[in-house]
C-alpha cells in the first residue's frame, strides 16, 4: 500500500481534523471560485443600503458604503489563502534548505548557519513589516516576502534536528555506500523522511500569517481599500460596533475558524505521519 | 545449527589463499574520537589486516570493540585519523571521483538491522533501482529485468518489486539488503553482524544465501560478528578484537583448535558445545570491557586477563606472527 493511502487512512481516523480538513477545501473552493460565487460585486456601492442588517438581500448586511459584506468576505478569503500560502512557502525553501545543510554537514557550517537562525528569531516580524511598510509603503506582496523570510527558523530547526538522527540511519549510510552523491542523500533519501514535522509546521505557518496580514490589514498596514480583506473589514466593523454587529462578527469568525481549521488539521498530519505509529505492517 | 551444508572452507583451503591477491588491505588504521572534556576516544587503534581475493574473513569480539567503526572505515563512510586502506590496490582514503565510484562497486556493505537499514519510503524497485542506475550498471530500460533477477538471486519473487520496507519481515528486508549490495557486481561484501537482529530460523537461511552467493560469484566476505559459530563456519581467517586492537589474527582452523591468546581463549569457551559428556571449562573474565575512553595501560585486556604477569601493565604487546600465519599480541608469546 501507498505511504499516501496510509497516512489518508490515518488521517481519517481523527474526524475533527477531518472536518478542519475539510473546512479549509471549502475555503479553496470559495476562494477560487469568488467571481462565480460572490452576489454582487465586492466594490459596488450602494449608498441607499448603508449598514444595513443582515437580510435575505445581504446574507451578512452591508457595510458603511452600503457593500455587501458576504461579497466582500468572499473576494477577502483569497487574500488570507494567498498570503497563507505563499508566505509558508517562501519559510518552508528556505527553511528546507538551512536546516538540511546545517543538520547534514555539521561542523562549523552549522554553528554559522544556527547562529543566524538564533539572530533571525531576534526579530519581532511584526514590527519589522511596520518598518519596511513605513518606508516602502504597504504592498500584499512585500508582506508575503517578509512573512516568508521571517518565518523559516523554526523550520529550518525542526529540519536541522531530523536530520541529525537521520543521517545516522543505515539506510543513508548504505546509499552513501552505494554511491549516491551528497546531494540525492540528503533530498531524495534524508529529507523524505524528515518532512512530518515540517507539514505540521507550514500549517500551524499558514494560521500565523493569515493572522499577521489580518491583523495588520486591520491597522490599514496590509491590503489597502478598496480591496477587500477580512482584516480590513474588522476596521470597519471596529468604526461601527456599537450600530452594526455583523462588520465585525463575520469576518472575526472567519478569521477564527479559519486559523483553527488550519491548526487542526496540522494535529492531524503530525499523528498520520508519525511512521513511529504506523507498527511494522500495518494492513 | 549451521553445520547441514558442508563448511564453506572446501575448495580454498588456507595454502590456496596465500597464492591469491590481497583485495582489502588496511595497514595500521586509527579511529579516535575526540569526547566530551578533552578526552579520546579509541574506537580503532592500529589494525592492519587483509582479506584475500575470495576469502571469507572474520571479524570477531564484543559489543563496542570496534567492530562497526571499522567497516565504515573500510566503507569510506568515516575517514581515518590514521592508517592507509587500499582496496584492488587503490587507496580508499584518498580517492574520489571515478576512483571512488570504481571502489564502491567493488566494496559493499550489509548493515544489522534490516528495519533500519531500507529507506522507510523508498520501493524496493526504487531502492535497488537507484543502485543500478546511479553507477550506470545496465541500461535503463533493463533496470526492472535486472531488479528482478536480482531479488530471484536472493530468494525473492517479483512481487516484492513495488512493494515498501514496512510490508516485508525482517527476512525479506535483509534480502533485499544483500540484493542491493549485489546490485553493483561488488567483489567484496562487509557484512556487519548480517544475522544477529534476525531469528534463529531466518538466520540459517540468510548464511545459507551469503554461502551460495559466495560460491556463484567469488564474492570475498569480511563477516564481523560476535557469534563464533557463525565466524567458525563462515570463515578462512577470523582476527579477534579487543578494546579497538587486534589481538588474534589466524586461520579459524588453527584457532578454533588451539587459540593463543588468553582472550580468544575465554570467548572460545563460552561457546556452548552442543555433545553432552564433552564439557569444557568455562572461563570467566573479571569485570566488564573497560569504556574506550579510558584503555588500560600497557595490554588493554590485562585487567581481566586470567594469565596476566608482570610485562603486561608496562607495555602494549605487538601484533606478531608466533607460528606459521599465527598473529597474536600477548606478552605470553613474547
């Protein structure tokens, strides 16, 4: 049997991570499906309808130029997954990479490398994009970059450690025996076998820059109006909350589920894909 | 319980094998390990040996004597802190690039543990595949014909083919340990304790398979294990390993009869001997193997060394030939 399938039959087991699994498709498919999906456009005002309840015209009421809230939530869950996804994996190769060298040659390459992980973490990432934003100006895509490069050094730590035990196993001495080059061993043999805690790691990842561009589209830091995202909604649902609940209800739910949902199923995969689990042969 | 087939010694006998060439030679090869604090840790301590071209060579002594440390020496899995290694006469420690290449298809390795030592998520197509397509042994498009063939040489059908380490026994992944080892045509295979992780049944097998590979393909083995038995009928030579030195190196005839050294000696008799009236005296060393990290002054085993006197604390006893192709370090024979 496929590693997948048995990491899939595994998965399964667990059903609240299978629902966040689930969830988080859902949230694809929507994301991917905004023009199809959204009633009306996200931008389109009107101003004879201005923070008006939810009601069966607007689902989720509208906001203060009188957009449909629901429309607008469903253009901003393409913000949140892109940002998620995209950050993640700029951390992940370069996390990847650092961590794979370090923890396979040692030596005094590791101790540069480790040290630099150790002054890269000295950075706090939220005030460093406040920095970068002030004098750069705010751009979705200089946010995903610094995201991405300010968040690799826990990967590159928990793929450091995998690879300290594992480069001890016999099956990589015995493909370095063979004559396998470095190189192959350490990406087609080590690394394999040392991704698990990685994909717990980009997922519990994805959870923390979607907050990160929430909260800082929120601060009006991050995507700027009239784009929508479900942190800048909450600011106006933040301008309005004592007359219009549901500005800042829907989009703080969604952003909760959504953080949840991602944190869940990373439980989720780190019990799949622990093959210390999985028992000699398993059916 | 391996004596059903024959010992494997028939055909090349001991003056046979001083006419064939030397295939692996190590001459005075170290190992330290710098510890904890400033201190050395002494895994292999100037041992120079050879194996001869269709030899099986033991290598004997107890856990943590070196044993394992050698063989990734002679595997260039390690570099030496001392000590040349030529394999075919080419230097294993300096070589690289086509040289190396040449030397690892020359040399294989077969490790203990057969659940450690198949990648947990590579097929075993793509495990041996790999092998073969690496060092360029067959064409592609001939790499599944020649997989197959190899797994039929050691007892295994096509099915396994597509199949992971996690889904085979024990058994089986050793198998498919020795496939790929073979994979490369090797002349000489390092076999680290092959049997000692396997059952008993399962064991008799697997030698069984390494003797019919040796008689198909002259394959040289260098066996290291802490089994007698098994070194006894496995074996042309068998040196013994004390504390990271070579205390006794000798043909396993002569030394399974008369063993110099007094360690041999002890080890020897802890064999159990299978026939009930014939006892042997059972000889029991004092205390355990000292740490490496502190080696006793002078003979390294004269701690627990029952025939010990007074030369023994001051100086370590050379490697010197005592009798005809007889290797013993003791200040006994001195």
């Amino acid at each position: 049997m496929k590693l997948s399938k048995i990491i899939w039959k595994r998965f399964r087991k667990n059903k609240i991570s299978l629902a966040s699994a689930l969830f988080v498709v859902i949230l694809f498919v929507i994301a991917l499906g905004a023009p199809f999906l959204s009633p009306y456009d996200p931008s389109e005002i009107d101003v004879s309808n201005i923070l008006s309840p939810p009601d069966k015209a607007h689902p989720l009421g509208t906001d203060e130029l009188g957009r449909d809230v629901l429309s607008r939530m469903i253009w901003g869950s393409r913000i949140s997954l892109s940002v998620g996804f995209v950050a993640v994996g700029i951390a992940i190769l370069i996390g990847i990479i650092v961590g794979s060298l370090s923890g396979y040659y040692g030596g005094w390459l590791d101790t540069v490398l480790m040290r630099f992980v150790d002054i890269m973490l000295t950075f706090p990432t939220l005030f460093l994009i406040l920095a970068v934003v002030a004098i750069v100006g705010p751009s979705i895509f200089l946010i995903m970059l610094i995201i991405g490069l300010t968040g690799w050094m826990d990967v590159a730590r928990l793929v450091r450690a995998e690879f300290l035990t594992l480069k001890e196993r016999d099956f990589v001495w015995a493909a370095k025996a063979i004559g396998i080059k470095d190189i192959r061993v350490i990406f087609s043999h080590i690394l394999p076998n040392a991704l698990a805690p990685v994909f717990v790691a980009a997922t519990l990842g994805v959870a923390g820059a979607i907050l990160i561009e929430s909260g800082l589209s929120f601060l009006g830091l991050g995507v700027q109006p009239p784009t929508p995202s479900w942190g800048n909604i909450l600011t106006a649902g933040k301008d309005n909350i004592e007359i219009a609940w549901w500005l800042s209800v829907f989009p703080g739910l969604a952003i909760l589920f959504t953080v949840l949902s991602y944190n869940l199923v990373g439980e989720g995969l780190r019990d799949a894909m622990d093959p210390r689990l999985w028992g000699g042969t398993e059916e | 319980m391996y004596k059903g087939r024959g010992t494997l010694n028939v055909g090349h006998d001991n003056s046979c094998l001083n006419n064939m060439k030397e295939l692996l030679k190590l001459e005075g090869i170290k190992k330290y390990f710098s510890a904890k604090g400033d201190n050395i840790l002494r895994a292999v301590d100037n041992v120079s040996f050879s194996v001869k071209e269709g030899e099986g060579f033991g290598l004997v002594g107890e856990s943590g004597c070196g044993k394992s440390t050698l063989a990734r020496l002679i595997l260039k899995l390690i570099p030496p802190t001392e000590g040349k290694i030529f394999f075919d006469d080419l230097d294993i420690v300096e070589a690289h690039g086509e040289t190396l290449s040449k030397i690892r298809k020359g040399l294989q390795i077969i490790f203990q543990d057969p659940f450690a030592s198949l990648n947990p998520r590579k097929r075993i197509v793509d495990a041996i595949g790999e092998a073969l397509i690496v060092n360029k042994i067959v064409p592609k498009r001939e790499v599944k014909d020649r997989i197959i063939e190899l797994l039929k040489k050691v007892g295994l059908n096509g099915d396994t083919l597509y199949k992971y380490p996690h889904e085979l026994s024990g058994g089986q992944r050793q198998r498919v340990c020795i496939a790929r080892a073979l994979s490369v045509n090797p002349r000489l295979i390092v076999a680290d304790e092959p049997l000692s992780a396997l059952d008993v049944s399962i064991q008799a097998q697997i030698i069984n398979l390494l003797e019919d590979l040796q008689i198909d393909s002259n394959l040289s083995y260098l066996l290291i294990s802490h089994n007698l038995q098994v070194i006894e009928h496995f074996s042309d030579t068998v040196a013994v390993m004390y504390l990271g030195r070579i205390v006794e190196l000798s043909p396993t005839e002569d030394l399974f009869a008369e063993p110099l050294h007094p360690y041999t000696e002890a080890l020897l008799s802890a064999v159990p001997v299978p026939e009930v009236d014939k006892r042997k005296k059972r000889i029991v060393l004092e205390g355990d193997v000292p740490s490496p990290l502190h080696i006793p002054s002078g003979c390294p085993f004269h701690p627990r060394c029952f025939k010990r006197f007074k030369p023994c604390e001051g100086e370590v006893p050379a490697l010197k030939e005592v009798k005809r192709n007889r290797w013993v370090s003791c200040h006994l024979y001195a």
